[in-house]
C-alpha cells in the first residue's frame, strides 16, 4: 500500500511539474453539490456510481515546437465526501483523467495514465459530472483505468485500443489484473455515429471509487471478462438518441445490458434541456434476481455558462437481490475558469 501511494504521488508530481514548465495553461475549477430524497436511504447525498459532493479542478495544457504541437497532458482530480461511508472514511482524493499524450500524425496518438478503456459509449461522451451514465460502471466496474493506449485510424473509421491494469480508480495489480480494450467506430462529427467494442481482462471490484485512500477491494481475486458492444448516436426529429448494448460473461457467467436515452432542448428556452434515459443490467442472464432495470428522466438548466442545475428521478423497476429504490436528486455543478 506504501508503494502505490507513493506512485500515486509521483505520478501527479512529474505531471505538475510538466504543466508548471510552460507558459500557457487551462486550469478550470469545478464545484459539484447533490442532495436529494431516498425509499431506502432518506436523505442521501449520492447516487452510486462515484457521484458526491466534492470539490476539484482540471488542468489541460498542449506543448508546442516549430514543428506543432508534441504533447498534451490533462489532470482532473476532485476531493469528494461520501455520505454513505463513517465520518473517518468519507474524505478522499478521486483521480479522474491523469495523461499523457503524444501526437503521431494524421490523427494518431499515443497514451499513457489514467483514461477511459475503449468501450462503449463512455470514451466519446462526457459524464464526469452527469447525474446520468453510460453502462460502463455496471459493464466494466469502473469508468477510468491505467495503462497506455493508441487511436488512429482503420480505412474509413477510427480505431482505439488500450491495454491497463484492470483496476480503475485505483492504483494497483492483484492476482494478474489486466484490462485490453478495443472500439472501431464512426468519425465523430458526423450525424449518426456508431461504434463496435471489444474487452477482454481480469478486473478488480472495488467498494469505493477513490485513489487516495487506496479502495477497499470487494475480493483479493480478479474477475475474468469478456465483452462485445455495440454503441449509436444520432439525431431523430427534435431528439437525441443515445444507445449502447453489451454482452460477454464474468467468469462463465453470461452477462447483458442495454441503454437508451432521449434529449430534448425546449425550443423557446435553449437553456433547458430534458432527458429520458432507461437502462438494463444483468449479472446473471439465467437468474431474475440478478437482473437492474432503471428509468430516469431528468431536467437539466444552464443557469450559466458555468453553472448547471440538474433535478433528476430514478425509479428501479427491478434491482439486484430486491433492492429496489426510487430516489430524487437535485445536483448543482460548477464548471469554469
């Protein structure tokens, strides 16, 4: 556990110093407060899937020669209260994006940190701060793992690949974790976009979504993993429609989920946004119980370029061991410079 912290550490240490050596910089502060009403819980400060009050920032800079740009190195971090832990254990420090990249030419590059596998929906979508997420938390156990990583091109589409150590927020091998990765897709930019994905790794599950202190582990052993997916976006009428589907198995064990989410921006107030998401998740395809289903609308209002007010419901229409909930969350989020 010494050793790690102390990687943990020099790795933000060599990436500082690296920002600190230049002269320009994008440094963005960020603020996220949710509260909101639980069936089970009462009053709740989260809703699983790493989302709590905390506070951080992000660090963004690009390093350039006469012959163009060379590098790009991004650091997000936050420190968050996780009501749900004792007073003792509700501190900690989240990692979220912490890399390295190296540009190769006609849109290739190379990485190395803390980053998205390449999987789904989650690499091209930002949901750092979202009260709604893509299937990765329940499909992968976590959304952010280290390692390196490629992306290029493949003909006509875009291909990413990465290969990490199948610990997520953590920094940390057991019992030969490793994680390979792999989505072909669409150009983004184009109006419908889709992607085809591929996993395969031992993961470690862990209780908490931290880095610093180090997570409790849910079981000193891995999990196997095999995964297909497929992912789409494009435009329907005045909607937007998001959908990713996965399947493989977890130690022989088949596995499946699916995702689908509509927005809407309200055509006389642009600040307001509405989503509709619903989501399907299984652990053991042959037992119901295993089984979450989950619908979530949500009312999104930019009051600001900066700050977004979010007021969301999720109703589980069936969970896990019977664990159903319904639970209302309002979220404030301030992102800016």
């Amino acid at each position: 556990m010494v050793v790690e912290k102390r990687t943990i550490s020099a790795l933000v240490l060599i990436l500082i110093g690296i920002f600190q050596g230049s002269i320009r910089a994008d440094f963005y502060k960020e603020a996220i407060g949710v509260g909101g009403y639980s069936d089970k819980d009462q009053w709740v400060g989260e809703r699983g899937m790493g989302l709590k009050n905390a506070l951080g920032f992000e660090y963004f800079q690009t390093f350039s020669n006469e012959y163009g740009d060379f590098l790009k190195a991004n650091l997000q971090a936050r420190v968050s209260y996780d009501t749900s832990e004792n007073s003792e254990d509700a501190w900690a420090v989240e990692i979220h994006n912490a890399w390295l990249e190296h540009p190769l030419g006609l849109g290739k590059a190379v990485r190395i940190g803390h980053f998205d596998p390449a999987f789904g929906l989650e690499p091209v979508l930002d949901t750092h701060g979202t009260l709604l997420q893509t299937l990765a938390p329940q499909n992968i156990g976590f959304k952010k793992d280290w390692g390196v990583g490629y992306r290029g091109l493949l003909g006509d589409f875009d291909i990413e690949t990465a290969a990490q150590i199948g610990s997520g927020m953590g920094l940390r091998r057991r019992d030969g974790s490793f994680l390979l990765s792999s989505r072909i897709s669409t150009p983004q930019g184009m109006e419908t976009q889709y992607g085809v994905s591929f996993l395969y790794g031992r993961t470690l599950a862990s209780r908490q979504m931290r880095t610093i202190p180090v997570p409790d582990l849910v079981t000193g052993e891995t999990v196997s993993k095999r995964r297909i997916g497929f992912d789409v976006q494009r435009p329907v009428g005045p909607f937007g429609v998001k959908g990713e589907i996965a399947a493989g198995d977890d130690d022989g064990t088949t596995v499946a989920g699916a995702l689908v989410e509509f927005d809407y921006v309200v055509p006389d107030l642009q600040s307001l946004k509405v989503k509709l998401q619903g989501t399907y998740w299984s652990n053991d395809w042959d037992e119901r119980q295993a089984r979450d289903v989950t619908v979530a609308p949500v009312l999104e209002y930019e009051v600001s370029s900066s700050l977004t007010a979010r007021l969301g419901y999720f109703h589980d229409f069936e969970a896990s061991n019977g664990n159903e909930d319904r639970v209302i969350l309002l979220q404030l989020y301030y992102f800016g410079k």
